[in-house]
C-alpha cells in the first residue's frame, strides 16, 4: 500500500524537493547566505509537504484498500469507499463498466439458453418424422412415397429454421440486398410448398402487379414468406378454403399481405406471438410448434428494416403483412395491370386429384 501511494506521489515529491533546492539557490546568488534560516525553511517545508502527504494518505486509504485487495465477485467493483472528486469519479466509472457487464453477460446467456431451449425442441420434433419413416419402411408391400415426401418436407423445414436461427447471430455477414420481384419470390416460395398444399388441400390465391420490385434479401425474405404460408396451412384445419397473397405498391412503398381462412389467434396471444417459444393456445393443440416461426420473421424484418404486423379473427383467419419503406424504384402508375391469378386453384386441385405429385407445380406466376 506504501510503495503505491508514493509511486503516486513521486513525482509531486521530487517537485518540492526542486522547488525548495531553486528558492535556496535563488537567495544564496542574492547573496543570502544565513545556513540556520536555510536548513529552518528546509526543515519547515518538509513538514508542510509530510504533513500534506500524511492527510492524503489518509484519506486515500481505504480506497487503497480495496484496489490491492482481490476481489471477490462482480459486486466488489460498486462498492463505493472513495472520498476524493477523483476517486468518486473513478467509482462512478467503474460502476458504468460493470453495468454494461451486466448488460452483456445477461443477453450473451439469454442467447446461449435461447439457442440451447431450440435445438432441444427441434431435436426431439425431428424424432417425429424419422420414426414415421422407419415404420413406412417397415411395412410390407409398396412403399408410400406420398407419406414420405411428406415427412421428409418436414424434416427441411426443420432443418431450415435450425440453419437460419443459427444464422441470426451472424446476419450482417449473410446479408445481400437486391431488387427483386415480390411475385417472383412468391411463386417460387409457393412452389416449393406445392406438396403441403395439395395434401391440405388449401389453394393459393395471388392479387399482385407484375413490376412489384422490392429492395431486399432473397433468401431471407423466402424464408419468412415460407414461415407465413406454413402456419397459414398448419393452422387450416378444413379442407377447400385458400389462402390470399396480395401485395401493393406505390410511392416507393410495398405492403406485402398473406390472409389465411383458418383457426386464427386469440386476442390474449396476439401481443406474444413474436416472443421467442410462445406457442401459445394453437400451438397446444397440434403439439408440433416450437414458438420460433414468428420470432425469427420478426428478428430478420428489424435487420432488413422492414415492418411485420400481424392481425387476427378467432375462428376467421390471420392476416400477416410486410410493410417495405424507402424503395427508390419504380412501382408503376395506371396502366399496370393488377393480375389475380386463380388459376393456381385449378392447378393445385386438378393436382391433388392425380397420382404424381411429383409432376405437379402451382402456376401460381403464370396468366
């Protein structure tokens, strides 16, 4: 603790001592040359400087205390036993430090819970189409390849919510925005979901323009669109009703809207859908939610700075929409033509009647 506070002090004690031998010097060249009154003024600054230093020692002592000590958890940095402005300030600093500490260490292990909570869920959902397709191809006689497609559709899902949640933490360097066609994306995500469509036997219903150009990530924004169709058919429970993917754009704004006729959300859900886990009323009822949909659209839409806003009807339907704001491009004016494409219904229905699902596609982008 000494050897501290005069490592602090040296230089300040050097200064008097130079200090005291330039006043010396200066009366003995003015020919100043009493030695008791030298060694008196030498002997009285001494004591001023000791007892100066002394009282600083003091005071800085418990201070001094508690920066040698070792400490002994986090807490230790707010305590407060300064008394000088410095030393206060100094407390105040470390107390700013360590707030930010707490702030860090707290989202760094809700994140580490967050992430170990899903895989646990998706794990033991992933046992779900695996012992299916063990038992199909346990059966005797011709193998059901509808039953696993099926299966293995929901095991990309899965996989797809797992690489893309893991992949959150990291968007910025997975990130690549470009002008792409919203009906495009919406063709090409409805496509890919041709199967559960067919075998739901729900039918997409597309009112959009042909030039709605969106800036925006491709791949993220078909993982969402792919969220939003897939609880709009999980959640559809009677067959023959359809789900409406419209979109506008205008003034260098898009609103993309996806309208399904299925169970829809209870008003005391609504305000937590988009919390990570929430599965809320419907998810108990098919007991195949992870409550991870929802949050991962609305995390990617803050990064992308797009707007999601969700509504629903109990028993009606929900309506989710993707508000796109600041799209310097054009949108188009009067004489775009507004397509309503219902020819997907007959595509997906003349579909469903047919043994090769394979060769079935929703001309969902297509006059």
């Amino acid at each position: 603790m000494f050897r501290l506070f005069f490592k602090e002090h040296a230089a300040f004690i050097v200064f008097q001592v130079v200090l005291v031998a330039f006043i010396m010097a200066l009366y003995w060249l003015d020919g100043f040359r009493n030695l008791d009154t030298a060694i008196y003024s030498f002997v009285i600054s001494t004591l001023l400087v000791g007892t100066f230093l002394a009282a600083r020692f003091v005071k800085r002592y418990h201070f001094y205390r508690k920066i040698l000590a070792i400490p002994e958890n986090m807490e230790h940095a707010i305590q407060r036993e300064g008394k000088s402005p410095e030393q206060l300030q100094s407390e105040k600093y470390l107390q700013e430090l360590y707030r930010l500490y707490q702030n860090e260490a707290q989202a760094l292990y809700a994140s580490q819970k967050r992430h170990l909570q899903f895989m646990n869920q998706w794990v033991h959902q992933m046992k779900t189409p695996l012992s299916v397709m063990q038992l199909l191809l346990q059966e005797e006689g011709e193998l059901d390849k509808n039953s696993v497609r099926e299966e293995v559709d929901r095991l990309k899902s899965g996989l797809d919510t797992v690489l893309m949640n893991a992949r959150l933490d990291t968007f910025e360097e997975d990130m690549q925005i470009e002008q792409i066609s919203l009906r495009t994306l919406v063709s090409e995500t409805i496509t890919e979901n041709k199967r559960l469509f067919i075998s739901k036997r729900i039918y997409p219903e597309i009112d959009m323009a042909e030039d709605c150009i969106v800036a925006t990530d491709k791949k993220w924004m078909k993982f969402i669109f792919s969220q939003f169709l897939t609880n709009a058919l999980k959640y559809t429970f009677e067959p023959n009703k359809k789900v409406y993917i419209h979109a506008e754009c205008a003034d260098g704004h898009a609103v993309l809207t996806i309208r399904d006729e299925g169970i829809g959300i209870p008003s005391s859900d609504l305000p937590r859908i988009t919390k990570a886990f929430f599965t809320g009323e419907n998810g108990r009822k098919i007991g195949e939610s992870t409550g991870m949909g929802l949050y991962l659209a609305k995390e990617v839409c803050e990064k992308l700075g797009h707007k999601l806003a969700i509504s629903s009807v109990h028993g009606q339907g929900t309506t989710v929409s993707v508000s796109f704001y600041n799209q310097d491009i054009p949108t188009g004016g009067k004489d775009d033509v507004v397509i309503e494409n219902r020819r997907s219904d007959e595509g997906v229905r003349g579909e469903s009647h047919t043994s090769g699902i394979e060769s079935a596609e929703l001309r969902s982008g297509k006059r």
